[in-house]
C-alpha cells in the first residue's frame, strides 16, 4: 500500500504533468485547428488504413503517404474553387474600394426605395462598410495561419496513422473508466466525427450543386460564385442557404428582375429546401442520427471556440455533455440500483409472517 509521502509524490508530478500539458496547450492555441482537424481524419481514416496494414500488407509509412496526398488533394480542391472565385472580388474592392462600396449603397437605396421603407440605416451601413474594409485584409493575413495549420494537419495525421494501435493502447490504459463506457465514448466519438465531418460537407455540396443549377437556369448573374456560397452557408441547419438566396431576390425584385425573382424564390424554396430536408433525414440518420438540436447547438459553440474545424467538434462537445452523463450514471448511479434493490427484497422478506426468528 502506498505510503503518505507516495502519495504527495504521485500528487506533485501529476500537478507538474497538468501545468506543463496546459502551458503547451496555450502556446499551440493557434494551432488547435489543425491538431482537431488531424484527430477528425485519423477517424475517418483509421479503418481503411488498418486494413491496407494488416491485410494487404503495405508498409505502415507508404500507406500513411498514401492518405496524405488524397487528403490534400481533397482539401485542397475547395480551397482552390473558393480562390478562384471570390479572391476577383476581393482584388475588385482593394483595387477601388470606394467604388464598391458607392455600388452596394446604390443597390441598398435601390431596393428601400422599391419597398417602400428603410432596411437598413445610414449610420449602419456606413459602420457595417468601415468594418467590412477593416475585415478583408485580416482575412488575406489569415491565409497564412490557414496553410499552416493545413500542414500540421496533415503532417500530425501522419505521425497518429503509423503509430496509431499504441496510441489507442496508451489511451485504453489511462482512461479512469470501465472498458464498457470506453468502448461506448469511443463509438460515440466514431459516430459524431463521422456524421459531422462527412455527413454536413456532403449534404452542403448537395445543396450547393442544386441551388448552383437553379441560379443557372434563371439568370443569376456570377451563378458559379453565388451557388458556391449556398454551398458554404448550408453547413448551417435551417437558415443557412436563405442567407444567400433571400438577399439575392430581394434586390432581384427592386431591380425589377420579378420574373426570374419569383422561380428562384419558388425553386430555392421547394427544391433546394427540400432536398437539405430529405438530404439530412437520410444522410445524417445513416451516418449517425445526429439530433438536428445537436448540431446547431453545437455549430454555435464550436465556432467561437475552434472556428471552422468547430462545425465538426462543437457538435461532438455537446454529444459528449450527454455520453459522458450516461457514464456517470453507469459509473456511480446505476451500479448501486441492484444492491438497493436486493436490500429492499430482504427488508420486504424479512417482514412477512414466519421469517421473524
């Protein structure tokens, strides 16, 4: 048994482990998205990966080489059609910023004057614009924070992909909990990476492609562009792509465009609505059941705290917040229902006629 002064020793190295761990954890803050981002694809990855090992027989560093390159081409290729884009637009504002922002009051006025009252004041929108010019070149400097984190990423995944069993080893060992509640925050934690790291991209490129063909089809003008921000804007449930859409015909309307205007608000609404509806109750049912709650719940919360890696994670955040109450019950709560129940049963048996001694 250990002695007090084992226990004062145990006690100070693990207060030294905990200030060292939060020290590095503080210092790698900016890197959090990278690190959670590598976390989500080891996931994604690991079985597909343990089979190539184990049953075809690659070699552990060819076949992590091989996940690498599919990843980056995988990320890379949105990264790509978002520069492609929006970075004219971008050039556009910084080459003549003033003329920009004369257009976007002109269209403003337009649209208040069509229908009659203000939408937006004077005061705002020039606040509004002073903070958009503001914004721009800090989203130009983050370019570089974003490639950095792209190749921790992936240089991390590598690293987790060949020496994966021991880390899940090491995790197993240090886990204060029964394998039974391990085994269950593990596939919790398989379900909701998969759901939200496949499930929403996949639904949101759906939803991009349909409302991309709609705003083809009625005249949009820069229609790639547009349906490629539907397509951002529906990694949000409910509200994501009338972000878009419901400006874009409301100017459409003022600039008497009515009868393209009114197809898109019908299309936008029957097919584009639906096929999110129908895309989620089959896609992410499959994949993982997640409770639409869940996800906006935690798309709120894991954006403030790890930005866009965060639609993946917050949902995960507020999933554990249940799993780990349902372990707590088994852990401290549960266990001891049986043993009340059996003192029960013996104080009810000891109370009927003939067992009294």
């Amino acid at each position: 048994m250990p002695t007090f002064n084992d226990r004062i020793k145990q006690v100070l190295l693990l207060m030294i482990i905990i200030l060292l761990a939060y020290l590095v954890i503080i210092e790698l803050t900016v890197f959090l998205p990278g690190l959670l981002g590598a976390l989500t694809l080891y996931i994604l990855s690991r079985a597909n990966y343990f089979q190539l090992i184990y049953h075809r027989k690659w070699k552990k560093g060819g076949a992590a080489g091989l996940f690498i390159i599919y990843y980056l081409f995988l990320l890379g290729l949105p990264i790509y059609l978002a520069i492609t884009l929006i970075s004219p637009k971008i050039n556009a504002f910084l080459a003549d910023p003033n003329a920009m922002i004369a257009a976007a009051r002109h269209s403003l006025d337009t649209v208040q004057q069509k229908i009659g009252f203000t939408i937006v004041s004077e005061a705002t929108l020039t606040n509004s614009l002073s903070k958009l010019t503001a914004f721009i070149p800090s989203v130009l400097n983050s370019t570089a924070n974003l490639i950095s984190n792209l190749a921790i990423m992936l240089f991390i995944l590598y690293f987790m992909l060949t020496n994966g069993r021991e880390i899940e080893r090491m995790l197993n060992q240090i886990i204060p909990l029964k394998q039974e509640n391990i085994n269950m925050l593990a596939a919790e934690t398989k379900k909701m990476v998969r759901a939200n790291a496949l499930g929403i991209p996949l639904i949101s490129i759906i939803q991009g492609l349909v409302a991309t063909l709609g705003y083809f089809i009625f005249g949009v003008k820069e229609w790639g562009l547009w349906g490629f921000l539907t397509g951002a804007f529906a990694f949000f449930p409910v509200v994501g792509t009338m972000v878009v859409w419901v400006p874009m015909v409301i100017y459409m309307f003022a600039v008497g465009d009515t009868w393209n205007a009114t197809w898109i608000t019908l299309y936008s609404i029957v097919v584009t609505g639906n096929v999110d509806y129908i895309a989620r109750i089959t896609i992410m049912k499959r994949m993982g059941d997640v409770h639409p709650v869940i996800t906006i719940l935690g798309v709120i919360v894991g954006l403030g705290l790890f930005g866009f890696i965060g639609l993946v994670f917050g949902p995960l955040l507020i999933s554990y917040i249940i799993v780990l109450f349902k372990i707590y019950m088994s852990e401290f709560v549960n266990k001891d229902i049986p043993k009340i129940a059996e003192e029960v049963k013996d104080t009810e048996e000891a109370k009927l006629p003939g067992n009294h001694s």
